[in-house]
C-alpha cells in the first residue's frame, strides 16, 4: 500500500468533500483602464501590467511583465498579488498560472485568491490543469454559442475535490516527480540531437574535403540541369501515386503522373529556393524546380550530400526579391569535387547511415516524450480523482461499471425526434431510389442528405483524435467494407445479368476501397459512409486543433471552395465532404444554442408546411446551385426537424431513425430485385413499376420491411457489422 493510500484511509475513510470553488476562493474578473495607452508608465514605482504575452511558453508561474501602468490605472483595473492564480479567456484558455509578482491584469484574466486555508499553491495548479476540470470549463464557456466566454460564474461554479493538507502534500510530491522526469528526458533529448547532428555535420564536411588531386569540376560539366513542368494545382489530389514538388521540399499535392524516377536529387529554383531535397521515389518535377540527370562519373545520391555541404554557398547565390529565385547559371556553376565512384559510395553509405541515425533520433526520443507526457496526464487525473464524502473510494471494476452505466443512461436519454428526424430522411432517401418523377426527386435530393449530416452534428461530443477514429472506424468504416463486400458479391454473381454494366469485379473493388462516387456502381449508396467518416473526423481534428470558432470557419471556407470550384471523383468521398460538412457545423451549432422541442405546435406546424412548399417550389425552379443549393437545403432540413420535434414519440420512425445504417447500405440491391419480381408478376417493365407513384410506395413498403428484417437478424448474428459491441436487448 502506498503512502497516498495509506494517508486517504487514515483521514478520508468515507471519501472526499467535494466544493464550489466560489465557497472556498475569490474568483474576479480582471479590468482595463481605457483608454490603456494613457495609463502605460516607464517610471520605477509604476505597477506591473500583466498581459498573456508575459507567460514564458509552458511556463508555471508568471515572474515579469513588459510593461508597467501607472498607480491612477490601478484604481481601474484588478490589483493581484504574488501566490494568486489567474486564467486566460484567451489563447491558453482556462489555463492556470501562478503569479510570483504583483500586478493588475485585464478584462482578458480571471484572479482566484484567498484559498490558502483550503488549497496548496501547487496543488490546486495541478488540479485545474486536469483534464476533467480543463474539459468542464470548456464546456460550460462553450454553452450557447461558439464563443468561448470564461467568465467568473462559470470558475466559481466549479466542484474540486478538497482533500487534506497531507494528501494535498503527498500528491504535490508524486507528480512534481513526474514533472521532473518529464523535463529531464526533454532535456536529454535536445542534447543528444544536438550532439548527433554536430557529428554528423562533422564527419559530412571531413568526407567531403579532398586533396589538391581530386579534380574539381563545375556541375554543368558532370550533369544535365533539368527544369520540371508545370502542374496546375487543380491537377492535384490531397494523396495519390506520386508527389509534386514545386517551390518547396514538402509536396504541392499528389499526381497520377510521374516524370522523374526515384532515387532523384532536386534543387528548388523559386519559393524556398536553393534548398536541396532527394527522392526515394518516382515524383513529379514542376517548373520551381530543377534535377540533375548526372554523367557517368557522378553518383546522384553523392551529389545530394555534396550539395547539402555546399548549402551556404548556394543561398548566397539567391536572389532575394519578393520570391527568392536562383538561377540555372548559378546552380550550374555550383564546384563539384568528383573522387572515384567507389569513393563516392562509400562516402554516400557512411552519410546515409549518419542521415538515418539522426532521422531515428528526431523520431524515437519525441514519441518517447509524447508517451510519458500521457503516462504523466493519465496519473495525474487518477490522482486528482477522489470519492465524495459518504461514499468509499470506488475500485477500478467499480469505476468501470459506473462508468458503464452512466453511458447506457446516456444513449437512454438521447433526443428521440432526433431519431424520428432521421427516420424520415432515410424514407425519404428510398422514396427518392424507388419513386421515378424527376420533380419528387429533385425536391427530395434538394435536401435529403444535408438533412443527415445536420442530425450528426446535433449530437456532436468534442473527443481526442485517437478516440474518436477509433469510434469511428467501428460505427462507420467497419459496417461500410462488411455491407461493401457482401452487395459486391451479391453485383457480381446475381445482379449484373440483369443491369447493363461494363464495371469488372476488380474495378468493383477498387472502388470499394477507394470510396468515390463514381466507382461505387455496384452499390452508389454507400458513397455517404466514406464521406460521412472524414467529415466527422475532420470537424472533431478542427476542433482539438482551435477550438469551435475555428472548425466553423474552415467549414465555412470548405463550403464556399465547393461553390466556387465545382469537384468530383475524389477519394473517399473528400469532394463532397466539401459540400457536406457545412451542414454538419451547423447541426453542431444550433445544438449547442439550446435550441427545444415545438411547444406551440399549431404555429410549428403551418411553419413546416410553408418551408415545405418554399423548399418545393425552389427545387422546381431549379434553384439548387451555387450559394442557393444551401439555402434551399436548410429550409428543406428546418421544416422536417419542425415535423420531427411535432410527432417525436412516432415509435416507427424512431425505429427506422436508428436501423437508418443498414437501410443505407443494402436498400439498393433489395429495391431492385423487389422492382424486378412486381414487374413479372404484373408482367410490366421495371420503369412502369417506379412511375406508378401507389406501385412504387408499395416497393417503399416491402424494401423497408426487409430492411428491418436484416437489421434484427445482423444485429443478433453479427453486431459489429453495424457498429455494434453486443446483441441490443429489447
């Protein structure tokens, strides 16, 4: 037993007091004297004015500040003292700080003081650096909008565990350990990359210093300068076959085409000019950029390093205007030494090995950091995680069933007309497949699908990356291939003797793993999954990256690029998350304004029935492009969120809401041969069958029916085919 258990035993026996930070501290907002340039001093008495550009980068405590304002500025700002902890509502939001001056700080800080009875220092830094506490203050500034507002309600309002002083002590003392560790081997490694390139620096200008008798030659004389061809940027994909470089050593974007091979050095002739790169692969040259086809008497990847060695020479040869630009006469005349080829390998092998070890290096040492940064992260939270007064300090199985049953509460209590909402669209979505009359299908695609991405971001939940991929691939990516290789083995045994298709079983699969539209034609339906998953795990990266302001600015950009640059065919349906993920920003902001249930649902309703019409009328007259494409999508998506919250307990729909996965992936293939077998049987042609609006809903009718067939049967058989742990108990 540790000495912290042994102390929460002896003082704690039935847990922790839990308390409002506000009964035990004094939390205030900080004040500016304005205009503040009035009161900003140089005088020696002035008082420390204490901005966030004062705080050292991860820095504890806060030792000077910049500037000083005078004592009559005081009187309007927030005066605090050494010991007190402040909080930015800015830039490292909620981040706390440890002041060891005296100062007045801004409307942009909140001050805590007074808890030194309650609180040690350290202790209580530690605990509002916590993930739990860093999270709720998040999501309680979050909470109505996008704008991140840390203000003194929401810090006051704050439940922290106050353990005492001894315990407070003891796990000071273990994580100050931790902390130490942590800086030791960060230390440790900028010393040893520092010594590992100083050595290898070293031995590459030794290998590439030579006698009077090696002859020296100009690099025109032993190597074909070629400039590369231009690639317009409209050309490229995010990923692909082969990188293009242009004006910089990190790739432009990706091409089908290559048209230089692997095992190529390149200079870079404009943007970052004179800087040398090397490719392992075959890449594309664009006209930034120059290669050497290298005579007999010159090994490439020797040049490489040569003129790696030659790198200050060669930027001082660049021209320096509003891009920097170096020309083929002066890379020309770049001095190359040419030892014998078997000198050049073997300096080339002993660089390489260098170049690798210190590759290694910037590679293993970081990662081993990031892990114990976590490791330090994960202690530190256990530890600050307490029992509150009347309860026993809960086992780790106990945790983990409480937790347990606290998420099955959650999915319980989720927003029922958020399952009729999807619900409809999935209706609405076979109606659209089945039902043959272009004005219902263009009103119904005006708005259908927005319509699914709009009920996700309802329930959007900010999580790690690696957390919520992981999710991901088991709801989305895994139903996505197993529903994706069954419809496929059904196309090419069954379904492409009756379907005019040249698409082999090969191109089939590719597009299956490719995730593009125009490639999924054994089942075009699945194309919402694969766009659907980078959507989700874009928006959730743009968060954690800068926070919901951010992630619906980009989303907006993204919109507006699809609006103003048309595009299809990429992978994994990324063209269209352009188009989609608008909507899914806005799902996730009308969530977080609160927005409730209809209670007036006769106004709620003639309110749908006029945004019904309007969005019907619109799509008849075509206006679904451009900036009027969302437009008329939201008012599609807004009159049937009205009817959703209008008839929420309808048990059908709810339960078509959350079987609508399934649906998706296999109504395609059941529709077509339920088409096909009503046609023989009435001995009509399958068009007639989808033009006839009562012969087509009752194909609607019997499609969905076998839909909610399969569901219960996979569900029991195999529930990891649709993003399911276990067998759903009715």
């Amino acid at each position: 037993m540790s000495k912290l258990d042994e102390l929460l035993r002896e003082l704690c026996p039935n847990g922790v007091e839990y308390k409002k930070l506000g009964e035990i501290a004094t939390v205030l907002r900080g004040a500016s004297p304005r205009p503040i340039k009035k009161y900003i001093t140089n005088d020696s008495d002035g008082v420390n004015w204490i901005k966030i550009g004062d705080v050292p980068v991860g820095s504890k405590y806060i030792t000077q500040s910049e500037e000083k304002i005078t004592k009559e500025g005081t009187e309007k700002s927030r005066y605090v003292r050494k010991g007190d902890f402040i909080l930015s509502n800015s830039m490292s939001f909620g981040r706390p700080y440890i002041l060891a001056i005296d100062g007045c700080i801004h409307d942009g800080w909140l001050s805590i003081s007074n808890f030194k009875d309650v609180f040690l220092s350290d202790y209580l830094y530690y605990l509002l650096s916590s993930s739990a506490i860093q999270q709720e203050m998040k999501k309680r500034a979050s909470f109505g909008g996008a704008v991140q507002n840390l203000n003194a309600d929401i810090v006051k309002a704050l439940v922290l565990p106050v353990p005492p002083i001894e315990v407070q002590n003891e796990i000071v003392r273990i994580l100050d350990d931790y902390t130490e560790n942590v800086v030791e081997l960060q230390n440790q490694l900028a010393l040893e990359i520092t010594a590992r390139q100083r050595q290898y620096t070293f031995y590459r200008n030794k290998l590439l210093t030579y006698d009077s008798k090696t002859r020296i030659m100009p690099l025109k004389d032993v190597a074909e300068i070629e400039r590369g061809t231009r690639v317009v940027r409209s050309q490229l994909t995010e990923a692909g076959l082969y990188p293009v470089f242009q004006n910089a050593l990190t790739p432009m974007g990706y091409y089908d085409k290559a048209n230089r091979l692997e095992n190529n050095t390149f200079l870079i002739c404009a943007g970052a000019a004179g800087q040398i790169g090397y490719s392992d692969v075959d890449f594309w040259a664009a006209d930034d950029c120059y290669t050497f086809k290298c005579c007999e008497k010159l090994e490439n990847r020797y040049l490489f390093h040569v003129l790696k060695n030659s790198q200050h020479r060669i930027d001082a040869q660049v021209r320096r205007a509003s891009i920097p630009r170096i020309s083929r006469e002066a890379v020309g005349n770049i001095r190359i030494p040419i030892p014998p080829l078997d000198v050049q390998n073997r300096i080339v092998n002993v660089l390489d090995n260098f170049e690798k070890i210190c590759s290694d290096l910037n590679i293993g040492l970081p990662a081993e950091i990031e892990a114990r940064q976590k490791q330090y992260e994960y202690y530190r939270d256990k530890l600050l995680t307490f029992a509150e007064t009347g309860n026993t300090i809960l086992s780790r199985a106990e945790q983990s069933r409480a937790e347990q049953s606290r998420a099955e509460q959650s999915r319980a209590e989720r927003l029922s007309w958020l399952d009729v909402l999807k619900g409809i669209g999935i209706i609405l979505v076979v109606i659209g497949h089945i039902y043959s009359n272009q004005t219902i299908f263009n009103w119904l695609y005006s708005f259908h699908m927005p319509l699914f991405f709009l009920a996700a971001g309802w329930v959007y939940k900010e999580k790690t990356v690696l957390a919520d991929i992981k999710r991901r691939i088991q709801t989305i990516v895994i139903p996505y291939f197993s529903f994706g290789f069954l419809v496929l083995i059904y196309w090419q045994l069954m379904e492409r003797r009756f379907r005019d298709s040249d698409m082999s079983f090969m191109d089939s699969l590719f597009g299956l793993f490719s995730g593009c539209y125009d490639n999924l034609e054994f089942n075009i339906h699945l194309w919402f999954l694969p766009c659907f998953f980078v959507t989700v795990i874009l928006f959730n990266i743009l968060v954690n990256l800068g926070g919901r302001r951010m992630a619906y600015l980009v989303s907006a950009l993204m919109s507006l690029a699809f609006i103003v640059v048309p595009m299809h065919g990429l992978i994994w349906g990324i063209d269209r998350v352009f188009k989609y993920i608008g909507f899914y920003a806005v799902g996730v902001f009308i969530a977080g304004k609160s927005v409730k249930a209809v209670k007036k649902k006769v106004k709620a309703g003639i309110v749908a029935i006029v945004l019904l019409a309007l969005s019907f009328s619109l799509s008849c007259y075509h206006l679904t492009m451009g900036i009027m494409w969302f437009v008329t999508a939201l008012i599609g998506v807004a009159a049937v969120i009205l009817i959703s919250q209008l008839i929420n307990e309808n048990r059908i729909l709810q339960y078509f809401g959350r079987i609508s996965l399934i649906i998706l992936c296999i109504h395609g293939p059941v529709y077509r041969i339920v088409v096909k077998i009503v046609s023989i049987l009435l001995n009509l042609g399958t068009d007639a069958v989808r033009e006839n609006f009562l012969l087509a809903m009752v194909v609607v009718v019997i499609t969905m029916a076998i839909c909610s067939t399969a569901y219960e049967v996979v569900v029991r058989l195999a529930p990891w085919m649709v993003g399911k742990k276990k067998v759903k108990e009715n």
